[in-house]
C-alpha cells in the first residue's frame, strides 16, 4: 500500500515542479521584455483634429471657435492613441495580462490608470502593439492657465513623424500565472526607442 502511495506522489511532484519552472520562465521571460513608445495618433482636442497643428493661429475659423467655445463651457478634453510596442527577446512568448500607466507631458503627471486588455508578445525578437487611448480634461489638470497658454499645451505633443515629443508614460506590467498575478517590481520610464532611450 505504501509503495503504490509513493509511485502516486512522485507523478504530483513532478508536476509541481514543472508548474513552478513555467511559472519562473514566464517571469523571466515578462522582466527580459522591452518596451517603448512607437507612435501617436488620431490626437483630438475638444473633437477638433489636432495632430498636425502647431499653434492656435494654425486652426481655421470653425475649429477656433469650437475650442474657444470648449474652454468657456469648462470642458477642453484632449484625447488621443499612444501606441506603445513590446519586443520579446526570448524563446517562450511573454503574456502581459495588464499594466498600470503614469502618463506626463512636459514632466508634468497628467493621468493615470490601469489597462486591462491581455496582449501576448511572441517569442524570438517578436513584437506586439500595444494601443492606449488617452482622455484628459485640460482645464481640470491646468486650472491656473489662461486660454492661449492651456490650448496651446495641446499642440505639438508628436512629430512630423508621429512619435511622441512632449509625451512620457510609465508602466508596470502584471502577468497571470495559474491564475496567480505576478506584477514588475517597478515602473518601466519608456523612450521612443527600445532601450528607454529617445
């Protein structure tokens, strides 16, 4: 009776052990990971398309008084997708199951929030965008600023290119492994540019 108990254990134990390799080749795998901030689009302050605008005398008749009309009814909301990019340098594929953000402009923290959509990074120097839709109030994060220097924040936030200028964003990546989160130990400050760098 003892020996058939043993011979049922040893199965157990080796299938624990193997649970626990997945888990620590998943954790490291999600730590080797990188990061950065590839492009920005679709930026809309007040619903006027602004991507492409670089100061107030820029905008025509309709999208000023649109604005203008925005900023006296207390609501200018600046909205735009920032995709961000994983590159996965392992040979197992890295599951992101959410992550927590910190986003700035011109180092001034402007929101924060949590992004709840699963994304799976393939394995061998594969890649996976990652979009995040942005909505901020301005008037509520910049109270103090009269109405040409509040508007005139929204402008220029990317380049002719698309890549963000003005934007920074910091996140911290959760991973589930049976069913158990495993978070980054800290936030990852993302360039433009894998590496952290612009």
């Amino acid at each position: 009776m003892m020996k058939t108990r043993n011979l049922l254990i040893i199965p157990i134990i080796c299938l624990m052990a193997i649970s626990s390799c997945k888990t620590l080749m998943s954790y490291t795998s999600i730590l080797n990971c990188d990061f950065r901030m590839k492009s920005m689009d679709n930026t809309q302050l007040a619903g006027v398309n602004i991507q492409h605008i670089k100061s107030f005398s820029d905008l025509n008749f309709a999208q000023a008084g649109k604005l203008t009309t925005a900023y006296l009814a207390g609501n200018v909301p600046l909205s735009f997708q920032l995709n961000l990019e994983g590159i996965n340098p392992n040979a197992n594929e890295a599951t992101m199951a959410r992550f927590d953000w910190i986003l700035s402009i011109d180092d001034k923290q402007m929101a924060t929030g949590t992004n709840q959509r699963e994304f799976k990074l393939p394995a061998n120097n594969g890649t996976q965008v990652i979009p995040l839709n942005i909505s901020i109030n301005l008037l509520e994060v910049l109270n103090s600023e009269n109405k040409n220097s509040l508007l005139n924040f929204a402008f220029n936030l990317a380049d002719a290119g698309n890549k963000p200028s003005r934007v920074g964003i910091k996140i911290k990546p959760t991973i589930y492994v049976n069913t158990v989160p495993v978070t980054y130990p800290g936030y990852l400050e993302l360039g433009t540019e894998f590496g952290g760098s612009n």
